[in-house]
C-alpha cells in the first residue's frame, strides 16, 4: 500500500478482461487484507481475557497492543519497497506466511513476554503483507476495472468495523476448547495457509520498473527513537518514574534530529530516503501529517481505555461490550461513506473540522453519561455519545488522505501516502503508550476489589477529558488545510481508501 513508485506489471502487464485469474488473486489479497484489520479489532475486545487469564501487568498489555503498532508502523515504507523491489507476489506470500506463523505463536503463547514478541512479530509481518495488497490490485486489474474493485475494498473495509469487535467477543465468551482468548489468534491459522496455497497458485507476480532503494538505517532510526519515548512511558509509573525514564525520552528528541540529518543526507546521495523531507515544505502535507498523529494518539488512547472501562470497571462480558460498540462502528461507515460522496465536494475542510467537533462533543456527552450513571450505566445509554462520536470520526477519516495529498506532487503521491498511514499508526502506538499516565496515572496501585470499578470508571472520565483536548488541537491544525481537496481517488501508485482502513486500524 506504500509504493513510492508508479505500480507497473513489469512481466505480464495488467490481466484481460477475459482473464479469470485475476478474480482468484483479487479474492485472496481482499481476504488477507480483511484478515489483518479484524486482528486489530479483534484482540482489543479480549485484552481483559488476556489480561485475566495470562496474568499481564497493565504495561504488558498496552504492548501487545502498542508492539503490533509500532512494528507495524515501522515496516510499512520498507514493505512496500521490498515489494516493489523483489516482487509483490513473493513479498504477500511472506507477509501472510510470516504473520500466520506470528498467529500461532500467539495463540500457543506461554507467558505474557511471549505473547509480546509475538504480537510485535505478527505488526511486522503486517507490514510486509497489507502494502501489496493495493499493489497487486493495481498492477492486476486494468484502470476501466479498478472503481469497481476498490468499491469492494471499502466494502471488506466496513465489513471488518463491524465483525472485529463481535467476532473477538464471542470468541473469548464461547472459550472454545478451553482455550479462553487464544481462538483470537488461532482463527488466522487456516485463513493463511488457505491465503498462501492459493496465492502461489492465482497471484501474477509483479515489480515496479524503477524501485528505490531499501534505507534500513532510517528505520533503525525511527524504531530506536520511538522505543526510547514508548518505553518509558509505559513503565515510568509501575518503577516510581525513574531519573533515566526522562532522560530516555529527551534522548529519543536527539535520535528524530539525526533521522532528520541522515534523511538529507540519503536524498543527497542516492535520491531514496525512508521520509521525503521535501514534502514538509507543502504546508497542508505537513499539517496533514500532524493531524494524522495526533488522531492516532487520540484513538489509541481512547479504545484500549474504553474496553478496560466496559469489561474491567463495570464488569462487562466481552459480548456485552462487543454488541455495545455496533452503533459507533455503523456511524463511521454510514459517515464515511456520505463525506466523501456528498459533503467533502460541496464543503470541503468544513466537513473534517466539523467531524473534529463532532467527536470532541460526542466524548463529552459520553463523559456526562458516565458521572451521571456511574456503575449502573447501561448499554443504551451509551448509544447516543457513540453514534455522535462514529459520525464524526467518519467525517474525517475517508477524506483525510485526499486533503492532505492535495498540494503533494504526483510523483510524490506514493511515498506521502505511506507516510500518512505510517504516522498514524505511530500516534496510535504513541497513544497506547500515554494510557498508562492519563488513565492508569488516575486508577492507582493496590486496589481493593471493591476500588477497583468506581476507580476505573473515574480514569475513564480522566482519559477522555484528554482526548477532548486532544480533538480540540485536531481542529484547530486542520485550518491549515487545503479549503478545497483535489479527490486522489487513485494515484499515481493505486493508493486508495487508506483512510478508510485507518478507521478500522484504530479500533
């Protein structure tokens, strides 16, 4: 999905019509795609099993979460050059390999540290399977075919918004074969093996004519800078927040500086840098980015603290909490799909900016709701702050892209758009890493049981004053949009409907 090149079939060129095959490949990327966005929802709806049954800290288990996004995060430009390089064929069939092996680990997970590793294998692996699934679909269908197939890609898109969340929840409440959580990852197993059976056998191989070169260095940069922020963050307060904890975070400051420095230095010599430093000289590329980290931080904060508040604070079954998450999920879709067909057209920034006040109202409704209710909240009373928040979460993130991609040159649109999906999953691991000061800072230590619901109930209220605030700076970066997107439905690396699997990402 990140190619910074144009995405040329360089053996066969794009199938006929008449070609069959092509059906087969589109049938297995779409279900391999499907398949890593309902992982990320899924496992949020188990994290309490997880939790419970494993026995992990509080810390551990913002990194099974945070470990898959920042490995994830950190692989997706160079998956989609690798790629682009070696051929997107083989770099699918190792991605889905790789993260159905990372699958099994998890499910067959002994301990929590393992489950960890696991998760961070299984975010990486990610990284080498999803950016080739648009890849192939562009270097497959021809372009008079492709509206009709990406039209299907949002479809599998909001398919998985709504089954994640219910899947995982009556997959941990049926606890089949006494497994308790583990059926969430080891319901991958056959998808996979199915997935790189018959990719080997319907998926033409394809490479771009002219790839840039692999800068691994730059992604040592990047996962060692972000390592010596998250870290700390979510351990400070289980250690008494440690002298060293804060100076690993000014240090990671020191490590984004020299990525800044080598990057100008890999454009100089090669022309292939992991970021294309020019593109912050576009300023609605760069607020653009901005607002895409800073609403990763807001989602990641808010769905980890939202299920530990259903399940944990209130007590919650995991089907409870699953069936109460159905009406934000249909709000997105229903929401996404109308901003970009209807409203961006006609109202353009307006409708992002007013989807940032819809969501800030949204969580200040459900923060009323939940002072008002307390541990007696039910389901239905949720429903309102929920919907109000998926509506305006759908007004931003189908048309984000476009906005922020409007005044990008064209033969940049590949590498912007793999940084725009890099970023957000970089604010989303760098939201889950916050939890642990805006939720479990206010929750304490060494709760009596009887603490325990009335203290998670009041740290849920703490975070989402945070992630009002949070919305709040969302609005007022999104000013330095453009007031008109040019729509880049697809360009010129077949890049399409990144923002709306972000929605579902950050679920």
């Amino acid at each position: 999905m990140n190619s910074p090149e144009p995405l040329v079939d360089s053996s066969a060129g794009p199938a006929s019509t008449a070609d069959r095959r092509r059906w087969f490949a589109l049938a297995i990327v779409m279900t391999a795609a499907f398949m890593d966005l309902v992982d990320v929802t899924i496992v949020n709806i188990a994290i309490p099993s997880i939790q419970q049954d494993a026995g992990a800290s509080f810390s551990q288990i913002q990194w099974i979460t945070a470990g898959y996004a920042l490995a994830f995060a950190a692989g997706l430009i160079t998956g989609g050059r690798l790629g682009d390089i070696h051929g997107r064929k083989r770099l699918f069939l190792v991605g889905i390999g790789g993260f159905t092996l990372a699958s099994a680990l998890c499910g067959f997970a002994a301990n929590p540290e393992m489950l960890v590793a696991s998760r961070i294998l299984q975010g990486g692996m990610a990284a080498m399977m999803v950016p080739q699934v648009l890849s192939i679909v562009h270097a497959t269908f021809p372009a008079h075919e492709r509206g009709k197939v990406f039209g299907l890609f949002g479809a599998v898109v909001g398919l998985g918004a709504v089954s994640g969340p219910l899947l995982g929840a009556l997959l941990t409440e049926w606890n089949l074969f006494g497994l308790e959580w583990r059926p969430i990852f080891l319901i991958n197993l056959p998808v996979g093996v199915a997935g790189l059976i018959l990719g080997r056998r319907f998926i033409t191989e394809s490479k771009a004519p002219k790839a840039l070169k692999l800068d691994l260095v730059g992604v040592a940069l990047v996962v060692l800078g972000l390592l010596m922020l998250l870290y700390p963050l979510t351990r400070g307060r289980e250690l008494g927040w440690p002298l060293w904890g804060y100076a690993s975070m000014a240090g990671s400051l020191v490590v984004f500086a020299a990525l800044v420095a080598y990057e100008r230095r890999k454009t100089a010599r090669d022309g292939s840098p992991l970021v294309e430093l020019s593109l912050f000289r576009v300023k609605s590329f760069a607020a653009g980015i901005a607002v895409q980290t800073v609403f990763g931080v807001a989602l990641g904060i808010f769905f980890l603290v939202w299920t530990l508040y259903m399940q944990v604070g209130l007590g919650w079954s995991p089907l409870r909490a699953g069936l109460t998450g159905v009406p934000f999920s249909i709000a997105v879709s229903a929401a996404a799909g109308l901003s970009v067909q209807q409203l961006v057209p006609r109202f353009g920034r307006r409708v992002l900016q007013a989807g940032a006040l819809l969501m800030a109202a949204g969580v200040l409704l459900y923060i009323g709701e939940s002072e008002r209710y307390g541990m007696r909240i039910a389901s239905w009373q949720m429903a309102l702050p929920l919907v109000v928040m998926g509506l305006g979460m759908g007004l931003i993130v189908a048309p984000l892209t476009d906005a922020v991609l409007s005044d990008v040159p064209r033969e940049h649109a590949g590498s912007a758009s793999g940084l725009i999906n890099t970023v957000q999953q970089m604010g989303n691991a760098l939201g889950l890493g916050l939890v642990s000061v805006v939720f479990f800072g206010p929750v304490g230590d060494d709760l009596r049981p009887t603490e325990i619901g009335p203290a998670f109930v009041n740290g849920f209220q703490h975070a989402l004053v945070w992630v009002t605030a949070v919305m709040a700076v969302i609005f007022l970066l999104m000013f330095a949009l453009p007031p008109r997107a040019a729509q880049h439905t697809e360009g010129s690396d077949g890049e399409v409907g990144s923002g709306e699997r972000e929605a579902v990402l950050a679920g």
